[in-house]
C-alpha cells in the first residue's frame, strides 16, 4: 500500500490524521519537510543509520525504520558518520545491555564534531525501566527512546525529534495493536522477514523477552498472506516467518488458525521458492507441523529448536514444559519423518542450580540428537525474571569451564554433520558476493549451510544447483553446475 500514498501531496499544516497508518503517513510527509529544509540550508541531504544490535525480530523492525527514513528523503550512511544514529537494542543477556553502552560513548564524541547530529535508542533494552532512568539522567546527548511496543510510530517520534532538542522518551508498557502497511527497507531485495505474531506468553525463568516484547499477538493470516504476495511480486522467493513461538501461532485470533494451517496457505503463494521459520518451542511443536514440512515443496529442511538444557530438573526450573525424554523423542520423530533434515539449537550454560550431573544429561541430549550446529550462551541473570531471584547460581569458573566442553562438543558434531552433505549437489539460494574473496559467491542451502564457488554477480538472488567439493568444517566449497535450469527469476532490482 506505501507505495500508493504520495507523501508529497499531504496537507502537513492541518491536523495529523487519527487512524493508523494514516497518521504515520502525515509525519513522514513533514519529516520529508524537516529534510528539503535541511538540504536548502546545508547544500547535502542528511544521513541516517541504523544499527540492529539483535535477533532476526529485531533486524526485521530495523528494516522498517530504514524504510521510514528513506521514505522521509535520508541517505543511507555505512556507519556512524550520520545526521541521524539509531540503535535498535537487544537486552536478552546483559552482554547486549553493556555493548549500547560502549557504542554511546563513542556516539557522544561524533556528536561534538557533527551539531546537526541527532541519536535515538529503540527496542528491547528500552523497556527495561532502570535503563530508561539512567539514559535520561547521564545519556542527555540521546535525543530520542522509545520502546518496542510503538516502533510503528516511529514516523511521529522521527518528526518530534527534528523538531525539538528536548529529549523525546516515549515507552509504553504494552500494546493490543498491530498497525499493518508501513514502508520497509529490505537489506535483500530476494529474501525477507515476515513478522507472523510478536510477543511472547511463555515466561521461561531466565528470559526478559516476555516483559520486553509484551503478551502474545498474531497477525490475521489474510494480513501475512497479503504482504507475502507483494514481497513475492517484488522478486523475493525466500520468506522467513518470524515470532518467539511460531508454534503456537494463531490461537489468540478471534478465528484460531494453526501454525500448519498458516504454513499450507504460505506455500500456496505464486512466486515463492523457500520457506523458513523462527522460532520453535518443543512443547507446542504439532504432528500436523511435522506433516506439513514432510509434504512441503518449500518448507525448507532446518528446524532450529532449542534444547535450554537437557536435565528435566533444570528444564522445570526453567519453566520450558518438557522433559529430557520428550525433548529426545520429539528430535528422533523429526529425523525419522524428515530425514536429512538440520537441527540446530540453542542452549544455556549455568543456569541456577546447575550441578555437573544436569551438565552431563545436556552433554547426553547434543551427543544424542547430534546438532548441525547449536548457540550456546552463558546463563545472564536479567533483573526481573525469576531466575534472577533463585539461590545457587553457579560460580563463573565452574560456568566457563562446562562452556568451553559443551562447545567443543557442539562443533565436533557440526563438522560431523556438515560432512554428511560432500559429494551431493544441492540447490541453493545465491545470497551475496564472498565476504573475504569477490571472486566467490555465497548460496545458501536449504538446510541453512553455506557453500562458496566462482560464479557471475549476475547470479545473486537466483537458486541454482551446486556441487559441494570441499567441506571446510562449517561450510563448504563447491562448483556452480552451469547447465542447471534457473529455478527462479533474478530479481529486476539486480
Ligand atoms: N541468559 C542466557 N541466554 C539466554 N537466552 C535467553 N535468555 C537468556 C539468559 N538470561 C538464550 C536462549 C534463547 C536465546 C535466544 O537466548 O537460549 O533461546
Ligand atoms: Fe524467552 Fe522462552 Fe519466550 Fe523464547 S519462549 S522468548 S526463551 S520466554
């Protein structure tokens, strides 16, 4: 719908309309003022930036900012060199709460050299109310936070901020609403995001996610499938559906639609090649999921489900609502139903109480299930969840050492696994030019692996067949079948 709305002929001197997205319409219209204005003054146009500093919901709201601030007429910068900073904070482990920290210092100095530069904070972290003080009382040089639950204003918030040198601080405590077509940015033209439900009810002991991102809200599956049927009219053939529980979408619609259901109407869109998804909590992953990946053409083969722990005590402790047997026999079926399906995982080191023998049952389950790969994290104490409350947390020495096995298990398995692949030819997906050699390509397959070989940029954003040659461990190198058909049309943008 963006794309309809000329923002040139809205009337900025009336009053802003009060109906989403109208509204946020009104202020990218007077954003696009505050720009011209600048550009007559200054000779250039103004840059932004944004930097997302968290998981795949989060990159996805960064692309909506960019798309904001593109609409509105700025630049994009490559880095902090910019008229307009925003970072868009993670505040899962305190790691990520002490990195928007270090990155504000270095703002402050850019900010004495630039006047006309102007800094915002958005996201998970801004939610945390201890932050929020901190930020307002020694952070002066931020001019604008706001929090995760009125990202879709941020057009409003944008314009506010341009205009004024007050701080602008505006964090709501949760939201019912979900306001649909506002403009987005996407770093791939061929591959996106798409935001199924957001929130999260499930209340792990050790996780903020759910106090941060609010209750559980899914999008209608006429909203998802809309915006998937433009993204595919736009050249995008890969699409990952995203939430913190994907599994147990839909039951909070006035019409209850199941994750499977969802996923059999996905596939049916024209235009479409790949399907993937984020992420699966074991306890409500269904048969009917099962059967509809096994049926699927598109779904892809991975299926990342985190694991936590693989002692049942711990795993009570941690409010995750399924046992070590259940988690096992859940990854087995999986295999069985869909071999040579990925698994990936996540797991958490540390956690209050953890004794060496719950150490050793998760070192059984990653021995057991044999990961294609797993992120493993030490366990961070996040004020305000339950964990953070509990006695026995154990000593970082002890922690650090059970990391450091677990990861080396973890990568003997990976190469293990990755290995299994040599030889075959795989479709892939050709995503960028290599990071390190511009010779080389990067495709990725549809179990997530990476495969490098010599190939034409032409071909990014195409699927194409590939031989994998050499496995390097985690990836692979391998030989464009130059013969194969072409899978998908390239993308008109390229
Ligand atoms: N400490 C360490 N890891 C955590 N995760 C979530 N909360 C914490 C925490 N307090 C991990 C979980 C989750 C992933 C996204 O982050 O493994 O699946
Ligand atoms: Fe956090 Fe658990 Fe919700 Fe995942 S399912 S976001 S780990 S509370």
């Amino acid at each position: 719908m963006y794309n309809e709305i000329d923002l040139d002929i809205i009337e900025i001197n009336s009053e802003p309309p009060t109906e989403e997205p109208f509204r946020q319409y009104y202020f990218m219209a007077k954003c696009r003022r505050w720009v011209k204005d600048f550009e007559q003054k200054n000779g250039r146009l103004p840059k932004s930036f944004v930097l997302n500093m968290g998981c795949q919901m989060n990159a996805r709201d960064s692309e909506k900012l960019a798309g904001i601030l593109e609409q509105a007429g700025f630049l994009e910068a490559l880095d902090e060199h910019a008229d307009f900073v925003i970072y868009n904070t993670c505040t899962v482990r305190e790691n990520a709460n002490l990195k928007v920290y270090g990155h504000l210092g270095l703002l402050k100095h850019e900010k004495k050299s630039n006047p006309h530069m102007r800094i915002a904070l958005c996201g998970c972290m801004m939610q945390e109310p201890e932050v929020v003080e901190k930020l307002k009382k020694s952070y002066r040089f931020v001019d604008l936070i706001f929090g995760t639950h009125n990202i879709f204003k941020f057009a409003e918030l944008l314009a506010a901020t341009l205009e004024s040198r007050e701080q602008v601080v505006d964090i709501w405590d949760g939201t019912d609403e979900i306001v649909e077509d506002l403009p987005v940015e996407r770093k791939y033209p061929f591959k996106s995001g798409v935001n199924i439900m957001f929130g999260c009810n499930n209340f792990c002991s050790y996780c903020i996610v759910p106090y941060v991102r609010g209750r559980e809200r899914s999008r209608r599956p006429e909203d998802i499938l809309r915006e998937i049927e433009t993204l595919a009219e736009d050249g995008v053939s890969e699409v990952m559906l995203l939430g913190q529980n994907v599994n147990s979408y839909g039951k909070t619609l006035q019409e209850p639609v199941s994750f499977g259901e969802l996923l059999r109407r996905v596939e049916q869109v024209e235009g479409i090649k790949r399907i993937r998804f984020m992420t699966s909590h074991p306890k409500d992953l269904s048969e009917e999921l099962i059967q509809v990946m096994k049926e699927s053409k598109k779904i892809c083969r991975h299926l990342h489900l985190p694991l936590q722990s693989g002692s049942t005590r711990i795993l009570k402790a941690m409010n995750r609502k399924y046992t070590k047997e259940q988690y096992l026999e859940l990854a087995e079926r999986i295999r069985r139903e869909i071999p040579g399906i990925s698994l990936t995982t996540d797991i958490i080191v540390g956690f209050p109480g953890e004794t060496e023998e719950d150490f050793l049952e998760t070192l059984d389950v990653v021995k057991k299930v044999q990961y294609d790969n797993a992120y493993t994290f030490i366990y961070s104490k996040r004020t305000g969840t339950p964990a953070a409350a509990m006695e026995n947390q154990v000593p970082e020495a002890e922690v650090k050492s059970r990391f450091d096995r677990l990861l080396a298990l973890v990568q003997e398995n990976a190469r293990a696994q990755t290995a299994r692949f040599a030889d075959s030819v795989q479709e892939v997906l050709i995503e960028e030019v290599n990071e390190h050699d511009s010779s080389l390509l990067t495709g990725r397959m549809s179990n997530n692996l990476l495969v490098h070989f010599p190939g034409d940029t032409s071909l990014i954003g195409s699927i194409r067949k590939v031989r994998l040659e050499v496995c390097k461990g985690f990836y692979y190198m391998g030989t464009l079948l130059e013969n194969a058909p072409q899978e998908s049309k390239t993308p008109s943008r390229l």
